[in-house]
C-alpha cells in the first residue's frame, strides 16, 4: 500500500499519467480499495511467455474477484451502498473480461504497477533537488499555483497585522480625540474662576490641547495614509486573487472539463477533483478573509470618517471581492457525473453534480436543492447570453430535483441524480439535411444558496455536455456519431454546441484510435496501415500512402450523412459496426493479435499467397456492417496446381451467439496457421469450448460444428452441419482471372437453434456429404446433387426423432 500512498501525492504530468494508467480495462476504484492486496501479490512470479503459468494467472484473477466480493460486502450506510454496487460490478467486469485470457490481467497489473514506480521514482528525484532534469510545463504550473498561494497567504497575513495596527491606531487616535474634546470642555468651564487662577490653568490647558491637537493633526494624516496603503495592499493582493483563480478556473478546471468531455468518447479519465477543489477551497478562503478585511476597514472608516476618497476606494474594493467570489461560486457548480450523451427516452439515467466550494462556505448548513431541466441548443445559447430570464424547457424530465448532500468524510457538497427519465421531447425545426440525431440538446443544472448569512445570494447555472435524444436503439449508432464528433473537435469557450464542418483526417484518426483503444480495453490500437485502409474507405482511395493523407480533411458529411462509395451505409456506421462485433464477441482475440481486421480483399490475397497453403487471416468484411470473413490459401479443387486465396461468408454477432470464433476455426482442419505462420492451435486453444460430459439420465446434448465442404478432412469425431458461401479468387498464377462464387451444398447457419437436433442425425447417420464435390468437372454448381441433399434434409425435419434411440444405435 506504500506505494499508492506515494501515487497519490504525485502532481502535474505525472499525476495525470498515473490516472491515465486506469480506465474501463482496470478502473482506478480498484486500485484504491485494494491498494495493499494487490500490492501483497506476487504478479511477477507469473511468466507470461509460459502457457503452463496460465493457471498460476487464474488463480491471481479468481482470488482478485473474490476479495473485490470480500471488500463490497463490508460496505455500509447510505455511502457504503453504493460502493457495494460498484465493487459489485468491477467484480462481475473482471471476471467476464479476463477469464479467458487470465495472463492479460496479470499483464496490466504489472504495467500498473511498474509505471506508478517509475513515476514516484521521478517525483522522489525532483523533490530531491535533482537541477539537471527539466520539469515539464504543467508540472510547473502546478508549482506555480502552489507558490501564488503561498504568496498570497503571506500577503492576507500581512495586510491582516496592517489591519490591525490600525485599529490600534485609530482607537489611541479616537482617545486623544476624546481627550481634547475634555480639554475644551475644561476650558469652558474657567470662567467661574478667579482671574489670576483662570489665567494660570487656561495657559496650562491651551499648553496642553495645542499639544494635543497638533498630535491629532499629524495622526489624522497618518491614518488616512495608513488607509490608502492598506487599500493600496488589498488591491495588490485582489490582483493576485484574479490570476490565481483565473489560472485555477479558466485553464485547470477547463482541462479537466475537456478531458471529461475525451473521456466520453474513450479517453483516458478526467481524474478525480479532489486537487482541483483545494485549490477553490484555498481560494475560497483567502477570498473570504480579504472580503471580511475590506468590511472591517469599512466600518473603521465609517467609525472614523476622515477626508479623502477612502469611500470611494472601499466601495470599488467591496464590488471587486464580490466579483472574484461570486465567479469562484457559480464556475465551481460543476458536473462530476455527465448524463449519458445518448439519451433514450423512458429510461432511467444518472448524474452528479458538485460545488467544489460548498463545504468551506457552509453552504451545507442550509442545503440548497438543485433541479435538472433538458433545453435546446437555441435555448442554451440564449442562457448563456443571458437573454432567457427563466428556464425554458425542451422536454419534461421525471424525478429532477434534489438536495445537495454534504459528506463530511470528504468534504465534498453534491447531489445525486440517480432516478431521472425523460419523458418526453420536443424537438425543433431541422435544418438542411439534418436528421433527428444530429439535433443535440443538454441538461440543465440550476440551484440558489447564499452564503455569510445571506450576505451574497447566489443563482448557479451548468451546462452537461451535449445529448442527442433517440427514441428506440436503431437510432444509437448515428447519435453516437453525432457526439463523437461534438467531444473530439469541440473548442473550449464555444457557442453552444457549435462544431467544425470539416477537420483533417489526422484529428479524426486520434478521435477514433481512442475510442477503439477504449472499447477493446487495450492498449493496442489503430495501426498506421489500419488508418491508411479506413483513409482509402472514407476517401474511396486506392493510395497506400499514409502521407497521401495527412493534409486531406473529412467533412461531417463524408464521415455520417453520406453512403460510401457502392454501399447503402456510411463510413463511421462500418466503422461503428466493426467495434460493437469486436467488443462484443472478439476483443480477446483483437488483444493477443489474432485479428488483422484492417485489410481488403486484394491485400489479403497478396498477403495469402506468398504462405503455405492453410495459412488464413481474419479481416473485416467490406459489404457487410459488421461482419468479419476468414480468408485461407489453399488448392484450387477443380484445377490441379492452381492455388486461391477464399473468403468465408462474413460471420456476425449472431453468428458468434451461436458459436464463438475459436470454435468456427477449430472447426475448420483445412486451416492450419494464423498469418503469418502460428499455428492456429497456439493462438485459439485456450478459448475454445471444452467437450461435452457424458449422455445425462440417456440424454446426448446435440452439437453444432461447421464444415466447409470442398475442404472437409476425415475426422474421427462427428462433424459438420454448417455449411458455408466462399467467394473464391483467382491467384495471380492461375490461367484465369475471373472471381466466381461458389454455393456449398446447403446453407443452414441461420437456422442452427431450431434444427440442432436434426444436425445432429445427419452428423450421425452420415447424410450430409460435406466432404463430396458439390461442383461438377467444368467448375459449375451441381443443382441436382444439392437438391438430393436438401430433399433429406427437409425429409429429417418432417420425422419424429429420439436422439436416444439413435445414440446408442450408433454405440452399437
């Protein structure tokens, strides 16, 4: 645990690299909670390289969910809820994430680890007074930020001793005052006396109020100097206040704004708040302090008056301490948790919303309610031009107010939206080509408190990020395009929301190398030649160039409003595509690099020829959203010598609902090695489906395997049943150079759940010829071959079976 103790005291770069260390692959809470077990784990006695430690890995993965499980039980109270649910759900993630692939956990862990060394390694060195290394820019503005408040600590200080001289002075002032005013009433009262006494005890007191009238003169100057250099002092330090806060809001907290924005679209974590919000209650506090200063010098002048323009001075002080806390307040009501940014109606959705000052005003002792409405673009622009006196709304919001909750354990004042719906919508008039996902909208966050016992009242206003509102899933994949767009190429101050038509093709590359990194949970991205095919689908190019592109830029209408080139989708809906099927079903083997994906039919075919035959790739399919084809070297059947590369018909999420990638390939003998020469085994072994236990009360579960029957091998175990489409192309050595497509003898993949039991027969009985030629000597389909099949097929359908009864007669 030492060494997380260390991690959190980094600041600057460093702090921002440890957090962007965490993510949805190994999320930060994690680390935090079982600081001291992970650091207690042996993660380097694990040899990565050694398959045979695989089960050492799973047992590091099992005991890791199993004290997450410890740890959530343990929680408690309102707080502890909800941290029960969440360490719940990283328990139930991890599992799920990394029980196939054990070794990538250990894998990340020890990344963890190794670079929160490295980095608490450097700060250690700096700290040291190491003069040699250079410090990065935000490590040292974060300096900077340190030592401006150590500056201004020391000045409030001073002009708080310079405050207090002079109320010293000016109550010693004021009692000299009353002692020349008794001096006066003394010689007022002489003329009952004598005359020789009188003359005597009058020279004796107009001695005395000369003397002291004359100190009064002088003091008099002297307080009123001493009134313009502590107004003097206070403007100084007020100066200081503004770059400080200024430094602090307009360019901390915007960044933390901006890398909460990336993060919705895959980018590393925005951090936590917890610097950024000492540093406001620091400011807070010395704000507050120099306020409380300016009205003590107040009332001394008012108790005092003396001629000058010391009034007008504090009157403009006043004003400009009022500024600097009332920006501080209403920039620092932020929001922690965005709502989801695609926004389905009738569904329940969450948000968090912070004021980061709220403890050191005592905000809490009179907890102020927050209420969420959702308005247009129009209609935040208008707010934010202060032209809308009122909140406007677009749409009605259930469950939209709540109390701010302050936590005493943290010192943070929030309230949690935890049940909000929408209802409904009202959505404006369209513009152009614009379609209801590009119409965005956002949540508005508003509240009122004051503070200093209702000496300032504050109305508080936030923006959430942009939301495009859908009203059934098909819509998802557009809006998401649509705030993708908005979160990578937004600019900081913007109106809202408004975005770039075009960008240059590098900027989106960043944009969508994130978002995939952030899907897959890996580290492993967007290649430059996986860039240069997306740039060749976008631009319908044929360069292979990546320089080619560099200074090319994509137009919101190239990127999702208009159909690629041949096809009836667009170019982030195949792209979009490609990461749902990945995330979905293969990110395993995208992780161990099993998937080159990023590759056409032509570079495949070159690729594949130059390897031995049974050699294969996996690449994503060009016609179909998201579909990924296996493409193999092989024979050509019909031509002795001739070799081909082929494609399978493109599998889909509902292909790999019914049986996984790994299976599929096991399936298929004909493949042999992954390019560029693994064999396949080595890389899929590990994920595929253990054999099935023994028949159960004389039950046999029946199987679904896939053959592809112009490349079926005798196989000792009972196989086949799915046969495939292969569009075959010629090699560059063949005679011919004709593409043609070949029908295998029956297709029946998409019906796999209704018929496994009849698969099974055929399997079985040996009905389905899969290893028969289906075509006839001149290359063509033999129609009357396939009919033949399929007639017994539709004959097995229609025929009561006991797959008991045909068990044991296969036993026998």
């Amino acid at each position: 645990m030492a060494m997380w103790i260390q991690a959190q005291q980094l600041q600057g770069e460093a702090l921002h690299q440890m957090q962007a260390l965490y993510g949805q692959h190994f999320p930060i809470e994690v680390r935090h909670y079982l600081a001291q077990w992970i650091e207690s784990q042996l993660w380097d006695s694990v040899d990565l390289d050694n398959p045979g430690e695989e089960a050492k890995a799973k047992r590091l993965l099992d005991n890791l969910v199993a004290e997450l499980q410890r740890k959530a039980q343990l929680q408690g109270g309102e707080d502890g809820f909800l941290l029960k649910i969440k360490l719940g759900h990283y328990a139930t993630q991890f599992k799920s994430t990394y029980d196939r692939c054990p070794f990538e956990l250990v894998r990340c862990i020890k990344h963890i680890l190794q670079s929160e060394q490295r980095l608490v390694q450097e700060a250690t060195n700096t700290s040291c007074g190491s003069e040699g290394q250079a410090m990065d820019t935000l490590s040292h503005r974060h300096q900077q930020i340190n030592q401006a408040f150590e500056e201004l600590r020391l000045a409030t200080q001073e002009t708080e001793n310079e405050l207090r001289k002079l109320q010293h002075s000016q109550e010693y002032f004021i009692i000299q005052y009353q002692e020349s005013l008794r001096i006066q009433a003394q010689l007022s009262s002489l003329s009952s006396l004598p005359a020789a006494e009188r003359t005597q005890r009058e020279t004796t007191l107009q001695s005395k109020r000369a003397t002291v009238e004359a100190w009064l003169a002088r003091e008099a100057s002297t307080l009123q100097k001493f009134r313009l250099d502590l107004s003097e002092q206070h403007q100084k330090t007020l100066g200081l206040l503004r770059e400080q806060q200024t430094l602090i809001l307009d360019e901390e907290l915007i960044q933390w704004k901006r890398r909460q924005q990336l993060a919705g679209i895959g980018g590393p974590h925005e951090g936590g708040l917890d610097v950024l919000q000492s540093w406001c209650e620091k400011l807070a506090d010395l704000i507050w302090q120099n306020r409380q200063q300016i009205r003590r010098c107040e009332h001394l002048t008012k108790q005092l008056p003396l001629p000058g323009p010391m009034e007008e001075l504090l009157n403009k002080l006043n004003a400009d301490i009022t500024d600097i806390i009332s920006a501080l307040v209403t920039s620092t009501f932020i929001i922690e948790k965005q709502p989801p940014q695609v926004l389905k109606t009738q569904t329940k959705f969450a948000a968090t919303v912070r004021l980061l000052v709220g403890g050191k005003l005592n905000v809490h002792m009179n907890p102020p309610q927050v209420k969420a409405v959702i308005v247009s673009e129009q209609q935040a622009k208008a707010l934010l031009k202060n032209e809308s006196t009122h909140s406007d709304s677009s749409g009605e919001i259930l469950n939209n107010n709540c109390v701010m909750e302050y936590h005493q354990a943290t010192g943070t004042l929030s309230a949690h939206f935890r049940n909000m719906s929408l209802k409904r919508i009202k959505r404006s008039d369209r513009r152009g080509a614009e379609s209801v996902t590009e119409e965005k909208f956002t949540i508005l966050f508003e509240s009122q408190f004051s503070v200093g016992g209702n000496e300032l009242v504050f109305h508080v206003k936030t923006l959430s990020l942009p939301v495009v509102v859908i009203v059934h899933g098909s819509q998802d994949n557009n809006a998401t395009a649509t705030v993708l767009w908005d979160n990578a190429f937004a600019e900081p101050g913007r109106v809202p929301f408004v975005v770039p038509d075009k960008v240059l093709w590098s900027q989106l590359c960043e944009a969508l190398d994130m978002k995939y990194k952030a899907e897959m949970h890996s580290g492993r991205g967007l290649t430059d030649d996986n860039l240069v095919f997306l740039a060749q689908k976008a631009f319908s190019s044929s360069s292979n160039n990546a320089e080619d592109y560099k200074n090319m830029t994509i137009t919101w209408a190239q990127f999702n409003r208009e159909n690629l080139l041949g096809r009836s989708f667009t170019f982030w809906q195949w792209f979009d595509g490609v990461v749902e099927l990945m995330k979905k079903h293969l990110k395993p083997h995208w992780n161990d690099g099993a998937i080159l994906g990023f590759v056409n039919k032509q570079q495949a075919q070159d690729m594949l020829l130059s390897k031995p035959n049974g050699t294969f790739l996996l690449r994503f399919s060009d016609s179909e959203i998201g579909g990924i084809t296996i493409a193999w070297v092989a024979e050509n059947p019909n031509k002795q010598g001739e070799r081909l590369v082929w494609n399978l018909l493109p599998y889909t999420t509902k292909d790999f609902s019914i049986r996984s990638l790994a299976d599929r390939i096991s399936d298929l003998n004909h493949l042999l090695f992954l390019y560029p020469d693994r064999p396949k085994d080595e890389v899929f072994a590990k994920y595929y489906t253990p054999p099935h236990s023994k028949p159960v009360d004389g039950y046999v579960k029946p199987q679904i395997k896939q053959v592809v029957p112009e490349f079926t091998t005798p196989n000792p175990e009972p196989c086949g049943g799915v046969s495939a489409f292969m569009d075959q192309a010629a090699s560059s050595s063949a005679s011919h150079s004709n593409n043609f497509g070949v029908y295998a003898s029956i297709d029946i993949r998409s019906a796999a759940c209704e018929v496994t039991s009849v698969q099974s027969e055929v399997l079985h009985r040996g009905h389905l010829r899969s290893t028969e030629n289906m075509l006839d000597p001149d290359g063509d389909f033999d129609l009357e071959d396939t009919m033949d099949v399929a007639r017994h097929v539709e004959e097995l359908l229609r025929r009561p079976m006991d797959t008991h009864t045909q068990w044991n007669s296969q036993q026998s």
